[in-house]
C-alpha cells in the first residue's frame, strides 16, 4: 500500500524567522518524497523577508504579500488570519509549522486551529517571567503554545517550561535551535565563497570591534541612554570600533543619528542582510544587542554576548556563561562593556563557554520527528548538549 507524502505547510514571514524556518525547508525538501513540502509567506516584513528567501533559494508557494507601510500589530493579525484562511484551504496540509513568537506564527496557528489542521511549533517553550516582555513576542509564544500539536523545543529548559504548563509530554521534543543550523551553513558560505561585506571595510584588525543592535519596543525610551553609552565607549583608551546596523524604526533611527552621527569610532550602518550580519558576528569581539537571536547565534562562534534586556527567555546562555544580562540604562551599558574590554579572564570565560542551543542538525530533528509520529517511521535522537540544562 503505497503512503501518501506528508503535506507539511511552513509559515513565515519575517526576516527572523525566516531565516530559522529556511534549514526546516531544506530539511523538508530532502525529505522528498516521503515529505510534500508547501511554503507560505506573509510577507510581514516585506523587504527584509526576501533579502533571506534570496539568500537561502527558498521560492514561496503562496504569498499573502500582507505588508502595509503603517501596519499595526491589529492589522498584521487580521491579514494574516484571512490570508491563511484561504492558502489553508488551498493547499489543504497535513500539519502547519510555525515559528517562535511573531504576529504571523499566532495568527497563522489560529488559522490552522480553526480549521482542524495540527500546528507544529518550532522554537516553543521559551518564557519570561512576565508577559509584557519582551512585547508583544512573549504573548505570541504563549498564545501560540496554547494552539500547538507538536512542540518543537530547542533546549530542556525549553521542554521543563512546556511540561510546567501541563504540555502533553509525548508532543514536546528536544530539538535544538534552527538558527544554529543557519548561522553555521552562512558562516561557512561567507567563509569559503568570500561573500561582500561592506560594512566591515575599512575596520582596523588591531582594534576590538563590538557589533551593536537595539530596536526592541520596550528599550524606546531608552534609546538615547543607549546611544549615549555608546559615544562613552566610543572614546575608551582600548579605541573599540563600533558597527551599529541601525534599525529603521522612526523610534531607534533620528535618535542615534541625532546623538552619534559625528562620532569618530561609531559607524552607523544601514540594517544589514544576514550574510553581512554573519561576518560582522565572526568579525567581532562581542555583541551589545537586544536581539534574541543573536544571544543564540554569537556564541556559536565563541563571542561573548551583552543583553540590553532586563529580562531573557534565554537564560540558558545566562547558565552556560555565554550572556550577561546588563539592562539598557547608560551606567550598567559603559560599565560591562568598559569590564569585556579590560577584564581578559572575564572575556576569555564567556568566549570558551559551550553554547547550549544547538549543534546543526535542529530542522533534520523536527522533520524525522513528524515523520515518526505522522507516518510511522523511525525516531530520531533528542538534542542533549552536556551543558543544556535540567
């Protein structure tokens, strides 16, 4: 008796996470033919969304093409909720794959929710302790938690989280992270193939060089403590280089244009595509962010990560030693940065520290897990790191 493939729908639509959704695809398509891969996206991120499609070959099979150029977090929701309503109809999957906590991932697991098709979660079970932040991501995790089939978890401490939350144990599995996947197959294509990196020319190799990215909501009101700590550390005796890809948001540009554009060690930088941002990682001594990938990615190289966030739903990388979590006021900003610069035996602690996320094989994972669970083959090995925790 011959088995139909399995109709497996991924769902992106920022830049993301798509590019932690773009090993599942490949993932997907080497699974041919037991796997039907279908690629949806929404197009929340319009621009930003096909530098990375471009990058990793990834054509989508349908569109939703959502973007408005003053879209709110209601509009997002909406659109996409209508949008997948018909693609769902459409391509009629199996099981839909969503990722971590964007507006796209909840609406389009609402969409396959309300018409009976299951969700897999890939990133699930990571929280903070409060969900205002950071916002409205850690609302997204959870409502789309709520939503799920399949729990794609890419750390223990990820599965605990689910199982606290009375998650069925039997649909929660260890994955690691598929940003590992991708920021390790990128770093080894800029590496081997010389990709262009503009951003980076001209940067003195005998000076440390900190890679800088703040835009989260909740740090607006901040970002002239930020920009401002920036020009201190700027003028430090060890003559850091400073790359800041500046976020377009009318809350992040005009104010660190407007305090740091004359200032000499700070390039300001227009926001990067993700081969550039995969040098500009391998090219520095540390990472300043409140990005929540990059606390993953940076350790992958063994750079040491400063979290301007009071909060993180990756404290994992907090255990193993590979972040510090500072908050975004001036003060803690110039002191931490001013100890990472001074202070060898510190450094030298957080760059030998193990990454606990991931080791490369994250999408191989989650395809052989539904095809264990959906078509009754073999079942693949949990991610284990030794340092993950408990």
């Amino acid at each position: 008796m011959t088995v139909a493939p399995l109709r497996v729908m991924a769902v992106m639509g920022t830049r993301p996470d798509t590019i932690k959704m773009a090993p599942v695809v490949h993932a997907l398509r080497a699974a041919r033919p037991a796997v039907e891969p279908i690629v949806c996206v929404t197009a929340q991120h319009r621009e930003m969304l096909d530098e990375v499609l471009q990058l990793f070959g990834i054509t989508p099979d349908i569109d939703l093409d959502i973007m408005t150029k003053t879209q709110s977090l209601t509009d997002i929701t909406t659109r996409v909720l209508i949008g997948m309503e018909r693609a769902l109809e459409q391509a009629r999957p199996d099981v839909v794959l969503v990722h971590g906590d964007t507006t796209t991932s909840t609406a389009a697991a609402l969409a396959a929710f309300y018409q009976k098709i299951p969700v897999g979660h890939v990133e699930a079970g990571l929280r903070t302790s409060t969900i205002a932040e950071p916002y409205p991501e850690e609302a997204n995790r959870r409502l789309t938690g709520v939503l799920t089939s399949f729990h794609f978890a890419p750390t223990s401490r990820a599965k605990a989280n689910l199982l606290a939350e009375r998650t069925d144990h039997a649909h929660v599995v260890v994955t690691g992270n598929t940003v590992i996947d991708a920021f390790l197959a990128t770093e080894r294509r800029v590496r081997e193939n010389g990709i262009a990196t503009p951003s980076l020319d001209a940067l003195d190799p005998a000076r440390p060089t900190i890679f800088v990215t703040a835009h989260r909501r909740e740090n607006h009101a901040l970002m002239p403590d930020i920009a401002r700590a920036i020009g201190t550390i700027a003028g430090f005796p060890e003559r850091p280089q400073i790359v800041w890809p500046v976020h377009p948001s009318p809350q992040v540009r005009p104010v660190v244009h407007d305090i740091l554009g004359a200032t000499p060690g700070v390039r300001l930088v227009e926001p990067l595509n993700y081969a550039e941002t995969v040098a500009a990682v391998a090219a520095c001594r540390f990472v300043l962010t409140d990005s929540g990938g990059l606390q993953e990615e940076a350790p992958t190289l063994g750079k040491p990560v400063l979290v301007m966030r009071r909060e993180t739903e990756r404290p994992e990388g907090l255990e193993a030693g590979t972040l510090r979590l500072i908050g975004a006021e001036y003060p803690d900003i110039v002191e931490w940065t001013r100890r990472l610069l001074t202070d060898q035996a510190l450094y030298s602690r957080m760059a030998h520290a193990s990454n606990p996320y991931g080791d490369g094989h994250a999408a191989e994972r989650i395809v052989g897990w539904l095809l264990h669970v959906l078509r009754s083959g073999p079942a693949p090995d949990e991610f284990a790191p030794a340092t993950a925790a408990a």
